[in-house]
C-alpha cells in the first residue's frame, strides 16, 4: 500500500471513529434506560438508581455515576466531552486504519 493510500486510510479511520464515539454514547444510554423524559421503569437505569438510592439512605447523591449518566442522557454530552469522546475516538479510529492490512 502506498503512503498516500495509508493517510488517506488513516485519515478515514480517525473521522468514522471520532463520529462512531460521540454519536453511540447517547444511544447507548437510551437503552440502559437514561432517557430525556427520566429513567425508564424496568430498565438497567432504574436497577442502578435503586441500588444506588439504597446506599446512599433513600436518594442518589449529586455527581453519582447515576446522576451523571442521567443528566447526559436527558440533554446530551456537553461541548467538552463531545470533544473529549470524539478525540478518543478518532485516535482509535487512526490506530485501528493504520494497523488494517
């Protein structure tokens, strides 16, 4: 494979991974039940919140994974983590495409 080929694979890599990251964090937490309308009943989240309501005396503190993990999944992530999760990915994504055969 030429260099140009390998940057221009690389360069794919990096743009798909970084998109990949930032848009299955939502979606993934949609499943698990973090929900904009709140936590879905029967759901992962609800299992969580009740364990973590248990331990903390009958409600889930303030900056708790539950907390966290509801708030992103109510309004999104914020800029900085989007930039955050998509340099993460993208990262991955290059190093991924340059290793591919």
């Amino acid at each position: 494979m030429s260099n140009m080929s390998k940057v221009a694979l690389v360069a794919v890599g990096a743009t798909v991974g970084g998109a990949i990251a930032v848009t299955s964090v939502p979606a993934v937490l949609g499943v698990a039940g973090f929900t904009k309308a709140g936590i879905a009943g029967g759901s992962m989240a609800a299992k969580m919140m009740s364990a973590a309501a248990v331990a903390n005396g009958g409600g889930v503190a303030s900056g708790s994974l539950v907390a966290v993990l509801q708030s992103v999944g109510a309004g999104g992530l914020s800029t900085m983590a989007s930039t955050a999760l998509g340099s993460a990915g993208s990262a991955l994504g290059s190093i991924l495409a340059y290793w591919a055969k």
